[in-house]
C-alpha cells in the first residue's frame, strides 16, 4: 500500500554499501522504520531526505516490517544545525531521546509537532539547552515517569514550599521532605519554573531565558531523575558533555 506523510528523520543506520534505513518520526504513523535504497550515491534522489534532522515529505510502500521509501521532498534541511555542531549535538540528543521512549506505530501529531517546533527554534539559534530541558520534562509523560509536579507526592498537599525528591517522583512539602533527605531544595520560583517548563504551549518554548546557575541546578536534577526512572542510556548525552567540557 502506497502512502504519503509528513516525518522528521530521528535516526539513520547504514545497510550494505549503498542503502540507509531511515527512522521516520511521521505525523499520521508515529514513528517508521523505511529503507532508503541507494541513498548514500551522490547522485540518489533520496540523499537529501535521508539526512539525520531532515522534515520532508515521504512516499513510502508501507509494509507492517520494513517499509520501503519511493519517494522524498525535503521541506526544511536544518542546514545551520547541521553546520553548527553544538546545535547539532543537541538535535540529535532530542531526536535519540524521542526515539528511546517511543514505540513504532504510535501516532501522536503532537508529539510530532512538538518535535518540529523544538528543531526549528533550534535552527533559529534560541537557547537549545533550554529547549532541551523543556523536551526533557515533557518527555517524562510519554515515557511514563512523569513526576508529581502538582502536589506533594506524599500526602498530596497543593500549597507551601516544595522541594523536589527523585526518590519520590515528584515535589514534596515541608511535613514530608524528611522523606528524602537527598531531594532539591527548591525556591518558589524554581517550582514554578518546572511547572511552566512541563505545561508550556510548544509555540512558546523559545521565549524562556535562564540564567546559567539555573541550567545547572535543572540539568542536575533532570539528569538524576532519568538516570533512576528510564533506563536510557544515549550516547549524544554522552558527546553533548563531552562538548561542553571542551568548549572554550
């Protein structure tokens, strides 16, 4: 059966000398897996399209194991994430982790678009670090972990001050963070800021700037939590802090 739909290449693996199999993050089918034949010759119709971050439109024979791609237009190539390896070390962390929590075949347009709108802004230069926090947070949901972040994980209180337990999955108030005694401590807008980061519209995500002490403690307690509750292990996390080491 012929199909055609929008899809973002998250992940690409080379097959025999000449052809790539493509995962596809599509609007209609979630995520695919489609071979791309003969797309690493020059001269391939397929070359463009089948670049890692690549948003096109793909034509494909769908088949319930490996569909085959026909045909590809690009419809935005990414090119200054591609060009910039900072950006691209970024992208490509959002698009593995997309790839870590997410089953095939599941479709979710606004996963999809969510997707598209963090590459784009991205591409446009805005702070990628804090789009990846933001990707991180709401990723917690598909990959059912997501922490309380509405009320004490304990006893259910809504209102007083909270820190944050990786241990208890979620904030705790004051009477129950005996509960942990490795949690965050948290100030009132630090609480507010997780919540805003988890609950914010997709078309906003590039209009939050953080002070540097600020992504470090959320980096921190971002990396505790998936480390305790995924079971990922992503090597462009691994590049991304590598990079940031040796960056001047």
């Amino acid at each position: 059966m012929l199909e055609k739909t929008e899809g973002i290449v998250i992940r690409t693996v080379s097959y025999g000398e000449s052809h790539v199999i493509l995962t596809v993050f599509t609007k209609e089918r979630g995520k695919l897996p489609l071979m791309a034949r003969g797309a690493k010759k020059t001269n391939s119709p397929f070359a463009a399209v089948s670049q890692l971050f690549s948003y096109g439109l793909f034509q494909f024979h769908y088949r319930k194991s490996m569909s085959t791609l026909s045909q590809g237009e690009v419809l935005e190539a990414f090119r200054h994430v591609h060009e910039d390896i900072e950006a691209a070390a970024y992208a490509a962390y959002v698009c593995e982790l997309l790839d870590g929590v997410t089953t095939e075949r599941e479709a979710s347009p606004s996963l999809f678009m969510l997707l598209l709108t963090i590459l784009r802004f991205i591409e446009k230069g805005e702070d990628a670090e804090v789009l990846l926090r933001m990707f991180e947070l709401k990723m917690t949901y598909v990959a059912g972990i997501k922490p309380e972040l509405d009320r004490c994980a304990s006893c259910g209180r809504t209102e007083g001050d909270f820190s944050f337990s990786v241990q208890e999955a979620g904030f705790l108030c004051e009477q129950c963070s005996r509960l942990d005694e490795h949690r965050f401590s948290l100030t009132a807008k630090q609480v507010q800021l997780l919540r805003q980061l988890y609950y914010m519209d997709p078309q906003r995500l590039g209009r939050v700037h953080l002070k540097p002490e600020t992504k470090h403690w959320l980096r921190q307690l971002l990396e505790a939590y998936y480390d305790t509750y995924s079971g990922l292990y992503l090597k462009s996390k691994r590049f991304l802090e590598q990079w940031q080491q040796w960056k001047p």
